[in-house]
C-alpha cells in the first residue's frame, strides 16, 4: 500500500529564496515539494511507528507568492482534490526586504476545536484568523508565532481520553486521564493540526512555536521540590522523553532554518539511523530533561556558533529550545521558558549562564526592532508580580516552616513567572534598558500563559530609555479562564492591591524592580490573536477577539512607538 499524507504540509521557514515544509506520511516515503520552478525532496525518517519528512524548497523568486503541491512517492496528496479552500502558496520577501513592512500573528493555549473539546468554550480565534486570510481581507502575516501550549498533555480532549482509558487497561501504573507514550503524543497533534482550517493556515503561512507547560505536565519545572517529587512518579521518565521527543518533531525541528537543520546534532543522529530512530529519540528525551549542567553540554545546538563540541563551565543546557530570526529589520528571539530553567533555591534563573549569554548577544545588533518571545509574561499584573517576588524570597528562607509554605503557595497559585525568579526579572530589564539606550526602535515581549490579553508599558525609574518597551499577551486562542480568577486578575492591576502586595514584598527585603510598568490595554478574557507591525522605525499592535459567531472583532489597537503615556493606568 502506497504512503499517504497523515499530517500536513506545515510551512514553517521561509529565509532568501529557501522554504521548509514538514509533513508526517502513513508509511516511509520520499516526499517531493514543487513550488513552480523551486522544488525540494526528502525521504522520511522514522521514529516510535511513524514517519515524517522535512522538505527545503530551493529556488524560489524573491517576492513572490507561488501555489505549491506536495507529492508522496509521485502522488500529488496537496492540494487535496476538490478542496473548497484556495491553494497554499509560498511567500518570500523581496530580495532586500528592508523597507518592507513586518507582520507577526501571535497568541498561546489553543485546546482542540470545539467539537472535540470537552467544555463549550468560546470560537476558535485562530480558526477565525484563518477563515479571514482566507477571504483575502487582510493581507498574509510574514510569521505566525505560537507561544505554548499548543496541546495539552494532562487535559486531553474526550475522545483521547477515550483511547487512553483502552491503553491503561495494560499501563496500570499510568495516569487514567494524561497522556503518557510518544503514540499518545502522536494524538495530540493530529487531533488538532487537522482541524480544516489550521491545517490550511498552517500550510499557508510560516510558523515559529515554543512549548509552555502542557505540552508536558501542568507546573512543568515550577520548583526544585516539585521536580524531585515529579521524578518519583513511575511514569515520569516515559512521559518526559516521549514529551520532549515529540515536541522536537512536530514543533522545534521547524523553527529552525535549513543550515540549522542540517547540523542539529540530533537531526543528524535521526537521519544517520536509516530504517528506525526510535532509540535516539527514546534517549534524547531523556538526556534533555537534565538540569542544565555547569559542567558540560550533553548535545550540540544550532544556534551554539561554538559547535557541538562545546566543554567548559557555562551552564549549558543539554540542548537548547530557544532559537532566533531575522525578518527585514526585525529580530525575533524566542526564549525557552521551561525545559531549561535553573531550579537551586537562592539561584532560580528563567535561563542557564551560558543559555543567557547567547541571548544577550542577539539582543545586541543591527536592527530597528527586538521582539522578545517568552511564552511566560515578564511584566505581570503588577500586584501579582510582588506577591510573586515575595514568595520566592519566602521560598528561599533558611527556616524550613517558612520555606515549605512558600512552596505549597507557590504550587496553589502557579507563582512561577519571571517575578518568581527576580535575578531574570532584573537582568531583562537591565538588558533592555542597554539595547533600548542603543539605536533600536522598539522592544517587545511576546507571551502567553495567563488566560487574557493585555498590553503593558515598562518605565525606568533611574534612567532614559529611549526605544519603548512593552510586554504584549495574547493568551488564549482557544480556552478559558476560571470566573473566580477574573476579578483577581484585575486587582492585580489597581493601586491598593497594588500597594499591599509591595509592601510584603518589601517587608521580606525584596528589591524594588527597575521598572514600573503601566498598562494600556486589556485586560481581555476572551478567545483571541494579536498582530504586532513594524513598518520601518513604527510599531502597533491589535488584539482580536471572537464574536459568539466565530468572527474576529478588535479589543484593542496600541501605537507602540508614541510617547510614554502620563496617564496612571496602573503601575509597578
């Protein structure tokens, strides 16, 4: 039986006159993209009984939007005969693209479409985007950026939970209702990127993504303690390989461009192992879960100009998730905020030193624009950033009682952002008041997480900055927030709550933060995606929100780089 296309085409990089597409084959396959006279082929790799193939397209014309077919052994399967959706094209930019505006589309925590989904949430608010792009109503993004959550491991929807409940009459020592096994994983995604709609967005428009906590496990690296205590569980080393493991299939080996693809050391280790990589990957996963090491770096990284090979006391993680790009005079870095954190109490970091310093470098460069991806919030609402501030420092106290409840509260309350982890908050900061002292037009903080969307400017206390920093979130696309929580998040916005929360925090002896930070827009509940444009040293912002039927509509549309507001909206 010939080999057919399971999940796909998904465009993820379009760099000069190059493209990547990924597609996932019922069998191995050699798989051909022709995009008029550009055209790429590759043949599968397999891992865990599945099959999957990454394609570059060379050859195409700058500035240009060519139509594209996939063939699977010489049979076109894309576009799918009688598709009512208009064909999937492959857009470059021109050839100097410096002048050419740039359109980001971002958002995070997407549960599966509303029929599968076990709750009646709100419409799907990138099936609406898609619908629109599809009408020609606004003109194509250069980049989608998905900011975790992508699937949901521990909430799987009613009919992966069926399955699940089949398997675990074998695994009794699983969880009933969480998925496990790569082969579970494998339902996560094709439960959602065949939805008709995000499949045709994705195969028409590059995507950049990064995990968030439920691609693995709720609270996934919240703690120390709380790692020990995940360890312990049976399941635990099958379910963080297979998690890892696939998340570097279906997501991370996309974000890279083709040179970085071809020297991932795993990538290789994966093509090397001809018929089957199921144990590179099965050992992958596991070595990548390591605390990041002072020591050594357990693999290479693409991104590590210093090469695989790398020995010496950075504090390297074993690989590194967080990756970056180039679009015109934009640079987009988007950072690991999960696998990779440093968790020693006393010594919490959001990245590893070595982890740090890469990104610091890219943050320093030619360019007018630096967007920051971080699938956690840095700039909280600033109530809850104190109370997160003083709870690590609680958390660190040498009196156990007062430890260990600062840790029971910091599991209850998800205090996990970059405010419970102040060395990062601070050195962001720093960072960006360095690089927005520097020549760059604009900074911005790309993010997810929390459930609703906002729009929040940072303000130095001790010196001018001159480019605007912002935090934008665009969180959920598709999901809800608890009805208890709304009222709480937007306490965290007043003065009072605001002033009480500082005042514990100071009364630990925690350091007032270098910025305040006042909001301009939101806070949003409901299902939404954001576009941030750049048009040469300008930026804005819209967040869209769904109509209950299943339009998009604005909530809120920010010129980014205006002057700092006098306004007190709020403040950190």
């Amino acid at each position: 039986m010939s080999a057919e296309l399971v999940i796909g085409p998904v465009l993820r990089r379009v760099v000069g006159t190059r493209a990547t597409v990924w597609v996932e084959t019922s069998a191995p396959a050699t798989v051909r993209v022709s995009a008029g006279e550009a055209a790429g082929e590759a043949t599968t790799f397999s891992v865990y009984g599945h099959h999957y193939a990454i394609v570059v397209v060379e050859g195409l014309t700058p500035g240009g939007a060519t139509p594209y077919e996939v063939f699977v052994d010489d049979a076109r399967v894309w576009p799918e005969p009688g598709s009512p959706y208009p064909p999937s094209v492959i857009r470059t930019r021109e050839g100097d693209d410096t002048d050419q505006p740039v359109r980001l589309v971002f958002g995070s925590c997407r549960e599966t479409t509303q029929h599968a989904t076990p709750r009646k949430l709100p419409p799907d608010a990138l099936d609406a985007y898609a619908r629109r792009l599809m009408s020609g109503a606004v003109p194509a993004p250069d980049l989608l950026v998905l900011l975790g959550d992508q699937v949901y491991a521990d909430i799987p929807s009613p009919a992966v939970k069926r399955l699940l409940s089949k398997a675990r009459h074998s695994e009794h020592d699983h969880p009933e209702d969480e998925v496990v096994t790569y082969e579970e994983y494998t339902q996560l995604y094709l439960e959602s990127w065949r939805d008709p709609e995000i499949r045709w967005l994705f195969a028409t428009v590059p995507s950049a993504m990064i995990f968030d906590d439920h691609e693995i496990i709720d609270d996934w690296n919240s703690s120390a303690s709380w790692r020990r205590e995940v360890r312990e569980q049976p399941w635990w080393p099958e379910r963080i390989s297979s998690g890892l493991a696939s998340y570097w299939v279906y997501q991370h080996l996309g974000n890279l461009d083709p040179d970085q693809i071809a020297a991932d050391p795993v990538y290789q280790k994966v093509m090397a192992a001809a018929d089957d990589a199921t144990d590179v990957l099965r050992e992958f996963g596991t070595a990548v879960d390591s605390p990041p090491s002072p020591v050594r770096r357990l693999a290479g990284s693409p991104n590590d100009e210093q090469g695989p090979e790398r020995h010496e006391a950075d504090g390297a993680p074993g690989y590194q998730w967080s990756y970056a790009l180039d679009l015109g005079r934009t640079r987009l870095v988007v950072l690991d905020n999960r696998c990779s954190r440093v968790l020693d109490p006393g010594h919490r970091a959001m990245l590893p030193p070595g982890e740090w310093a890469w990104f610091a470098g890219l943050a320093r460069g030619d360019f007018d624009h630096l967007v920051v991806g971080s699938s956690l919030p840095w700039l909280l609402p600033p109530g809850i950033h104190h109370m997160e501030a003083w709870n690590e420092r609680l958390a660190g106290s040498a009196r156990p009682r007062v430890a260990a409840f600062a840790e029971r509260q910091r599991r209850a309350f998800d205090l996990e952002h970059w405010a419970s982890m102040q060395g990062s908050f601070d050195a962001l900061a720093g960072l960006f008041a360095e690089v927005g002292s520097a020549g760059v037009a604009s900074i911005s903080v790309l993010s997810g997480d929390v459930h609703h969307s906002y729009v929040a400017r940072a303000l130095y206390r001790d010196r001018p900055v001159a480019a605007p920093v912002h935090q934008l979130t665009c969180s959920p696309v598709h999901n809800q927030i608890q009805s208890f929580m709304r009222p709480v998040l937007r306490l965290g916005w007043w003065r009072g709550p605001t002033a009480v929360a500082r005042t514990l925090a100071r009364a630990a002896r925690v350091a007032a933060p270098a910025v305040r930070w006042r909001k301009l827009a939101g806070p949003y509940f409901g299902n939404a995606v954001s576009t941030l444009v750049h048009e040469g040293r300008s930026a804005r912002v819209l967040i869209e929100g769904t109509t209950t039927g299943g339009d998009l509509r604005e909530v809120a549309a920010v010129e980014l780089t205006a002057r700092a507001p006098s306004g007190a909206a709020s403040s950190g």
